[in-house]
C-alpha cells in the first residue's frame, strides 16, 4: 500500500465547482490541498444552470471570472404567468451600478466553467490533484484523518491530512460513511430538465424573458441561457412521475408549443426528483462537508450550486485561521452554525416559489393568481430577485442585525495615485489583499487609528478609507485611501447610518459602528469572537 508521509492540510472530495473553488482559494493562500475526484474527465453537460453576484466576486478572487464571460449571459427577467396566462409576479435585478459589481445573476456554461476552474487549480503549486481516484474511507487519527484511496490502477494509497473536505455530491458517499443525517424540509417533486441548442433563426420566435408557467395543467420552467442554449423544466404528471428517461418523441412533444424537431437539437435531458434537504451535523471531527452533500434545493431560485459556493468561501478563510494557527479549531464549528440556517431560510423561500409553480388545482391556482395580484395593489410590480436572498444570522457576526452578516459592496474604485479616469477604475476586491477589512466612510486622524492598531494586528486586518473625493487632511499611517466611482459604499453608510464596516475575508459584513468609539469596541469584540488576545480591553 501506498503512503503519503508528510500530511496535507487538507483533502477535499470532490472535484466539481464546489471542491475546485475550495481548492483554488485554499491553493492561493498557501495551504497545501490534495483533491479526489472518482471521474477522470469534466462531465461534459449542462446540470447547473445560474450563477449569482457572490458566486462572481469568489471566481474574481480565483482569478477566472474574465475567462468566464464568453460562456454566460445576464439572467432575463422572470414573468410568473398564471393560470390564465398573465402575469402574477415579476422578479429582475434592478439598474447597475450593481453593489457587489457583478450583476447579481448570470445563465452560464458549466462544462466551460469547470474547466477555467481546474486550470486556475492546476497553476497552483501547493495543491496536488488525483482523478480517477476514489476515496474508500476515511477515518479519524491524532493529526486529522487518514484517507484510503484506490488509484486508477486498482492499488490502494493512504493519504494524510489535517482536514478533509467532502464535496462529493447529493449521494455523498462520506456523508453515509459517516452517518450524518440529512433532514428533509418537506418538498419532493419529479420533474424533467431538458436543454436545447435552438437554431439561431428561431431564438427571435422564442421567449426574451425567463417564464414561469404555472398552468396546474403542466406547470413548466423556461429560461435563456447564453448563446443558443435554452432550457425547458416540466413538471412530470403522476402517471410519468416513475420514469428514469422519457423518449425523444415524448420531449418533443412537451416542446410543441416552441419548437418543431427541425429547429433545436436535444443536449440533454434528465429526470430528477426536486426535494429539499440539509445536514443537521455539517462537521464530524476533522471532517467537513460543502455543496450538494451538504444541502440539496429545488431549482427554482437557481441556488444550488450558488450554495454550494457559499460554502467553500465561508470554509476557507476559517481553514486557513486555523491552519495557522490564529484561531482554534472551534472557529470551524461556526461554518454549519452560519450556513445551515442560511440554507435552511433561503430553502423556504425556494419553497414558496416552487408551490406557487407546482400548483395543480385549477380552484387554488385562480385563487393564488388573485391573491397574488391583489397583494401587490392589483397590479404587479417587479421584485429584486437578490432581496430573497438570506444573510448570515448566526455564528461569526457582532450581532443579528442588518448589515451585519450580509455581503460588503464591491466599488469600483482607484487609488489616490491614479489619474482620475475610468480606465484607471477597478473593483475593490482586486485592489486589496485578501483578510478582514476595516473599511471606513471618513479617514481617522493618527490617534484616533492609534487607538485601534494592536486589534487591526490581531485581526490581521486593513484599514480602508473609500470616499468619492480626496480626503482634506493628511491620511494616518496605514490607512488605504480609495475613490469611488459611482457612490455605491456612501449610500450603503448612509443607508445604515454608519461610519465603519468590519469586513470578513469572506465578504461578509461582521458588523457596523457609527463613530470612533463604537468603532474601537468593534474591534475588540471582533477579536474576543475569535479568541485573540490583546493587552487590554476597554470596556464596550
């Protein structure tokens, strides 16, 4: 048998979008990663099919989101049509400028995604990647855990790590290894997911906007993906609900009322069961779980992998704390305090969105089209698709109240020494290194940063002054001084009557003050979170 001696810091599971984007942003902290991954090869159809602003900001931070653009697409607007075929609710993403920069959905190419990740992964010196590997067991031991591998060739290899990471799908052979439960929040429905290339004379005949149709009679799923790319989910009947493939001509006649088989090609076609489900235990020792073993959701917000997402951005900065041994190994177990609840609450919302597709008596549709017009004063307004977005409620925030566990805004921003021209203007997040930020609307004076230092070193953290002009006095040692470009960061302070932002490595806002003094408590209570130890501590 095969062993690696010296033991990585951590294995992941799993080489899809969630395992890859963990590797990638562990890999360019330094951490040394093993990846596992059964398949040798990218599946190479579409299973995921939108990404959001978040899920953006973390392939900017890997570095391949300008690689991405040929292969995605702005997410249309929603139209929700009702029984009677007009429309009941009306779901967009607003006017740019974006908060986070990006706009706050895309269609996209998975196949072409996965492989500008795996190329971002194979730059990376520190992490070693193994497909046609399957992890057999995996088991507990004083340095972390040991994993049993069978290599390609049949042998077995033993590999160490002092975490392992399981991102190995909604079948999760760790999961069941480890007999962590999954608890199931109430949705099951079978429906069929079917993707076509349309010819390019017919895209014009088709839909410009994503539709819901929630006819009880067939509610059914359409929405433009990038390219020639269209995608078409039905809600199976009763008497087809048992059926793992339906024949060609059974799809082409659900597409009848589009599209005619000489004017599209079939990429792929799959039935699922949508359901609902999450881990009650995220962690069991040294073994964590991401993505699809963690949490599985219908599509109806287009989340799962975007969850997934969330996971490995709000895991890896932690890993990487504790790896260095900055904080404890307890700060782990704030990842499924944090995430669980997430999951669970944007589910629901998932939920609520899939009862009013699935509806199937005609008496409730025409009773939920009326109540859902009447709810919006008879006449239906566009929503903000990212306001159905949960924050962090739990774990690592000052305390549970909005702007506290949301995401920061990204401006577009440049420096004092750069001409003040737009070409000159890049997004926040590529003009800092990563690590917690202390971003703030005015620029202190020395003392007053004085006073915040030694809880800015123990926090490992920079302090950011963003403004829309040059600041009037000096700037004290150490602070970052960026402009802005279209006010993003100065409406959302003054939106929540703040002058200071502590900023997560993920993104994630720990929590607000509004003048030094707040903002020096802030700080202190940031690091006693974290179990980070400073000379002296005022009282909050």
């Amino acid at each position: 048998m095969q062993q690696n001696h010296e033991p990585f810091d951590v294995a992941i599971i799993g080489f899809g979008p969630v395992g890859a984007s963990l590797a990638a942003l562990l890999g360019r902290r330094g951490r040394r990663v093993a990846v596992f991954d059964k398949s040798e090869h990218i599946y190479p159809l579409p299973r995921a099919f939108a990404l959001d602003h978040e899920a953006m900001r973390t392939f900017q931070e890997i570095g391949i989101a300008g690689s991405l653009a040929a292969h995605m697409t702005p997410y249309r607007p929603t139209i929700y049509q009702g029984s009677d075929g007009q429309p009941i609710q009306h779901f967009d993403m607003g006017p740019a400028p974006y908060p986070l920069a990006w706009a706050p959905s895309y269609t996209f190419n998975q196949p072409a995604l996965e492989a500008s990740l795996r190329r971002a992964v194979g730059e990376l010196p520190d992490v070693r990647v193994h497909l046609a590997h399957e992890v057999v067991d995996v088991q507990e031991d004083a340095g972390g855990a040991v994993l049993s591998v069978r290599t390609p060739d049949g042998a077995a290899m033993q590999v160490g790590a002092r975490y392992v990471v399981a991102c190995d799908g909604g079948t999760s052979p760790t999961r069941k290894r480890l007999g962590l439960p999954l608890k199931s929040l109430a949705f099951d429905q079978p429906w069929i997911v079917v993707d076509m290339h349309v010819e390019e004379s017919k895209l014009s005949q088709l839909p410009a906007t994503n539709v819901q149709y929630c006819k009880p009679s067939r509610p059914c799923t359409y929405v433009v993906g990038p390219g020639t790319h269209r995608r078409w989910e039905f809600l199976l009947l009763p008497d087809e609900a048992e059926q793992r493939d339906m024949p060609h001509e059974a799809i082409w006649q659900l597409l009848s009322p589009w599209l005619a088989p000489h004017e599209a090609r079939i990429w792929r076609a799959a039935t699922y069961r949508f359901h609902a489900v999450v881990l009650e235990q995220w962690r069991r020792g040294p073994v964590l779980l991401a993505g699809d073993s963690a949490h599985q959701m219908p599509p109806f917000l287009a989340q799962g992998m975007c969850q997934g997402l969330r996971d490995a951005t709000n895991l890896a900065w932690k890993l990487d704390w504790v790896l260095a041994g900055r904080a404890a190994d307890a700060l782990l177990d704030s990842y499924g305090a944090e995430r669980g609840p997430q999951v669970e609450a944007i589910t629901a919302t998932v939920k609520r969105l899939g009862q009013i597709i699935g509806e199937r008596d005609p008496v409730r549709a025409a009773e939920r089209d009326r109540g859902l017009r009447a709810a919006q004063g008879g006449q239906v307004h566009v929503q903000l698709r990212q306001s159905l977005f949960p924050g962090v409620h739990h774990g690592l925030i000052d305390r549970d109240a909005a702007p506290n566990g949301t995401p920061f805004p990204q401006p577009v921003c440049r420096t004092q020494a750069q001409t003040q021209t737009q070409d000159d203007a890049q997004m926040l997040d590529d003009l800092l290194e990563g690590g917690f930020l202390l971003v703030l609307r005015d620029a202190p004076d020395a003392p007053t940063f004085s006073a915040w230092a030694q809880a800015l070193e123990a926090l490992h953290a920079r302090a950011v002054s963003i403004g829309a002009a040059e600041p009037v006095n000096p700037l004290a040692s150490g602070v970052t001084r960026l402009i802005e470009s279209d006010g993003i960061v100065a409406r959302w302070f003054a939106q929540h009557a703040c002058s200071a932002a502590l900023v997560r490595p993920d993104h994630i806002v720990y929590g607000v003050a509004q003048d030094a003094a707040q903002t020096t408590a802030l700080l202190q209570r940031a690091c006693r979170s974290l179990g980070l130890l400073l000379a002296e501590t005022a009282p909050e």
